[in-house]
C-alpha cells in the first residue's frame, strides 16, 4: 500500500492527472492522486483524442481499450455540418457530397481511433491502468494548501473523516482552468480570456436513430432561432450532447436553466415534430477561455493541463496538449526521482512545453474565429491557411519540435506548416517518425520501441553504435536500448524509401530517442569515438554535472 510519503502528489483526478499517474507509477514512481469531486464527472467534456495522445496511450498499451470506448465512425465522411433542425437534415446526400474522410494521418502514426471518444471514458480507462501499475487515487480529498522546501512539499488534505499532512517529493498541479494552486504560487496567465457567451451543455438520452438513419458525425451546427447550438453524439445512437450559448447580459444564471427548459430546447434543436422525448441526464455551465501561464514551474510544483493552459475547444488541441505535458513531465521526473538525471532536467519541462502550448491557443483562437480552417483541404485550404497564419490540423497535433537543453541540436524552425511528414524528418526535437518493422509478432513501429527508457536507433551499417551502448549505459548506471534499422519498410515518405536517409543519418548513423519519443540527438554518421560521443550526449541531456559536453 502506498505511504503517505509518495514521491509525487498530483493535485487533480481528471485525463491530465490521470495521465501523469499513470506514467509514473507504470516506471515504479509512487503517487498519489487527490481529487476534491466524490466521484470521476459522468458529463462529457472533450471529445477528440488526437493522433499523439493515441501514440502516448498505446505506448502504455491502452490504445485499444479507449477505441473500444469510441464512437464507431468508420465507413461515414461527415464531420461537421449545419441545419435548422436534425430533422431536416439529409444525412445521406450530406454524406455524399462531404469529402472523403480518409485517414489524414494513417501513414505518419501506427494507430488511429475509429471516432470520438467521451473524456469519462477515457478517464476510466487511464484511472483503472494506473490504479493497476500501483498508483492511489483519492476522488472526495480536497486539497488546502502545501508549503515547500528545497527537499520537497508538505500538502495538507482533507477528507470527510479528517484533514492530515503528506509529503511529497514533487506536486504536479492538474487541478482545472482555474488552478487554485497556479494562483496561490502567483504564476500569471496571458491570454484573451473569456471568450463569448457562456454556454450551457446538456447531456441527454434519446433514440436518434431513426433521424440519423445510423450515421454519425462529429457535430450538427443547429440554427433554427428557437433553439440554435450544437449537437454531438456521445455513443453514436442513444447518448448525447447539446450546448447552447445564452446572452452574459442577459440577467441568466446557469441555474435559471432547468431540465424541463433544456429538454424543450433540446426538442426544438432536434424537430418538434420528431416526436422525440429527451431524458437529461445533467447540465453542465461552461465558458471559453484562452490562457496560457507565464510559467509551468515554481520550484517543486508543476503546472499541467488546463492549469497551465486553457485552449478553446475547436481544433481538440486543450485536453490532447494536456496528455502530452503529463508524458513531457513524468519521464523526466522519473530519470531525476530514480538519481538518473540532474534536477536542471526538469526545467526543461517549461523550456519545452510552454512554447507548444501558446502555439496550440494560437492555432485554436485562429480556428475560433474560421472554423473551416480546420476541416478546409486541397490547394484553397492550403492557401487560405497561409494568408490567415494557420497550420495544417496534422502539424499542430504531430509537427511541433522541442528546443531546450534536453535537446542536442534542436532545429525548431518547421520545414513545413501543411505537410507533417516534412516535420517529421528526425531533426532533433522532432517526434521520432513512424516506421513498420518487421517482428516476430508482427510489424511494429519504431515508436513502439521507445518506452520508459532512451533508445538508440542506427542506419544499417551503425553497429559500431550498438556496441559502444553497453559501456556507455554501465558506466553511467542508466538502461538504454539500442536497435538497428535496416530495411526500407513503409513509411511516411513512401513505400521503398530509405528510413536512414529519411531521418538523416545515412547508413552509419545515429538517433538517439527520448522515452517520450522526441529525438534528442542525432549523428549523421560513425566518424568514430562512438563511445564517446555516445557518453557526452547522454550526460549532457541528463544534466549530469562534470559529464556535459
């Protein structure tokens, strides 16, 4: 049983807590999960799980448990369209004139969900994962407050029984767009905001199914004036989202807004001849917002998710920006807690991951403002993309890069705004690229052999590589693998084409990967002392003192 001494508290029981949970008790980290709510919320929020948060689930091996929670939406094209009522809504030739949805990124990421997924059900998942890897998770312990020294951080909790002290080496503060612990550190945000009206979302049960005929869609733009907002499926048939937005001068309170109002709302959104009776399950206010914190960092304590940014929901940059600081941050306190790294490693986290995230409001606000941003493709989504400073959906959720000290080399310029294989291209701090290998259970990918440890990948004449890791790795006491990458394969350039060349390090090269993927150096070729080379950039990249190079 976990003492209440764990190495990391993390203030917060929501996807991004869940996550940073889930990462370090899986590398052997104790950790403590407190959440002021009683139980896990039942009320959708996010819907969308981009294609990195699908890579960093599989590499815990969840990827398949959270498809099996989705919404099944293979087989149909829409995404997004507009109609005065989901009644008057012709699915069908919708459908044929949507254009095809494809797989925008089937050949840059080894796994793709079937559709959107409701965030409780992920939640679910990562909770009972980490739960299972040894993680405690408290849902109805509040937190009061923590005081820190330069050995660690006494928090105090209360409960329904009692309130006591824990410590804990580190805090990670996942606790919500309105962080009490971001403001009791004084860390300020920038931002624009609150952003429009507030709105209302209601989630309902009703058979939808003889209007929608079985399709599925991301959402249906409703804008009959007697009830104008958005409906979105949340099992695809029977369980549903529909938020609205009402006047903030209109005298409202959100609890002005009853379930028999939302349910007559929600009639008139779907066609008050539907004949359609609507059993609303909750109704939850909301706002959106657009902040950023000026620091992800104050000593000991950590920002993470929307306690460190709050992104506008269009694009689904908010939650998926979230799962990736979670990642950025967990295995970078693991190498540290377990004596592998230098304490400087951690202010890499902000270095890294406070950059992305302005660029992820950036992107989101621009999308606020034109929706079809997002959704626009051939030569005029491309052009009008570039007048308004808009990247390809692809290259924000797969092509941004690292520039920090855990980073050797860090080329962050993006060779591309639209074609997220050119990012991908093995430049350090880049995400690895995607490439099948063959293996004894079948094709894997390159990013399955990155795990919780650094990992070294060389051209097919880089043996001399591979040798040199096993004295390198003993005398820094640190598990690195090593692999060799010799065939043509599949991947994002194009069947046939050379993934040494691909990624820059010819035949004789070298990369070397970080556990969370990102490529932290790269040799371009043996040009000997591969031992090293090896042991100057590892020490290097660890903030190890007396070993920099």
């Amino acid at each position: 049983m976990l003492s209440e001494n764990p190495d990391v508290l993390v203030v917060g029981g929501s996807t991004v807590g869940l996550c940073t949970a889930l990462f370090l008790s899986r590398a052997g980290i104790s950790t403590l999960v407190v959440e002021r709510r009683q139980t896990p919320p039942a009320h959708p929020r996010a819907m969308g799980i981009g294609p990195r948060t699908v890579e960093i689930l599989r590499s815990a091996g969840l990827a398949d448990a959270v498809d099996a929670q989705c919404v099944d939406m293979t087989g149909d094209n829409l995404q997004m369209f507009a109609t005065p009522t989901l009644a008057e809504a012709d699915l069908d030739a919708l459908s044929r004139e949507a254009p095809l949805r494809g797989d925008a990124f089937g050949r840059l990421t080894p796994q793709t969900l079937r559709g959107t997924c409701p965030q409780g059900r992920l939640d679910q998942v990562v909770a009972d994962a980490a739960r299972e890897a040894g993680a405690r998770i408290e849902f109805g312990t509040e937190f009061l407050g923590c005081r820190t020294d330069g050995e660690g951080v006494t928090a105090q909790l209360a409960d329904a029984d009692a309130v006591r002290e824990v410590r804990a080496r580190y805090l990670v503060a996942a606790d919500g767009a309105r962080s009490g612990i971001r403001e009791g550190l004084g860390i300020t945000t920038s931002g624009p905001g609150v952003l429009g009206d507030p709105l209302i979302s209601v989630l309902f049960r009703a058979d939808l199914t003889g209007l929608t005929g079985g399709r599925t869609f991301v959402m249906c733009d409703i804008t009959t004036p007697k009830a104008p907002g958005g409906l979105l499926p949340v099992d695809g048939s029977r369980e549903w989202i529909y938020h609205f937005r009402y006047p903030r001068d209109s005298g409202r309170k959100p609890e002005d807004f009853t379930r028999e109002q939302c349910a007559e709302r929600i009639r008139e959104a779907v066609g008050p001849l539907a004949g359609v009776t609507p059993d609303v399950v909750s109704i939850l206010p909301w706002q959106v917002r657009g902040l950023v914190a000026d620091r992800f960092r104050r000593g000991r304590v950590f920002l993470a998710g929307d306690a460190a940014h709050v992104i506008p929901p269009v694009g689904a940059f908010g939650m998926n920006t979230g799962v990736a600081d979670a990642h950025n941050l967990a295995w970078k306190l693991v190498h540290v807690l377990e004596g592998h790294a230098g304490e400087a490693l951690l202010d890499t986290y902000e270095a890294e991951r406070l950059p992305v995230a302005r660029s992820a409001l950036t992107q989101s606000m621009l999308r606020l403002e034109d929706a079809t941003l997002h959704w626009a493709s051939g030569p005029e989504g491309r052009a009008r993309r570039a007048r308004a400073g808009a990247l390809n959906a692809p290259v924000v959720h797969l092509g941004y890069r690292y520039d920090s000290a855990a980073v050797l080399g860090a080329r962050p310029e993006l060779p591309s705004g639209e074609d997220v294989a050119e990012d991908l291209d093995g430049s350090p701090g880049s995400r690895l690229p995607h490439h099948w290998l063959p293996g004894s259970r079948g094709r894997v990918s390159t990013l399955d052999l990155v795990g919780r440890r650094f990992v070294l990948l060389t051209g097919p004449r880089g043996q001399e590589w591979l040798d040199a890791l096993g004295g390198v790795a003993a005398r820094l006491g640190l598990p690195v693998d090593g692999h060799r990458v010799d065939d043509a394969g599949d991947t994002a350039g194009g069947a046939g084409a050379s993934w040494a060349a691909q990624v820059g390090i010819g035949d004789s090269g070298a990369l070397l990967v970080r556990p969370d993927g990102f490529v932290a150096w790269r040799a371009e070729s043996i040009d000997g002392a591969a031992e090293v080379r090896l042991e100057q950039a590892l020490s290097a990249l660890l903030a190890r003192p007396g070993r920099a190079s």
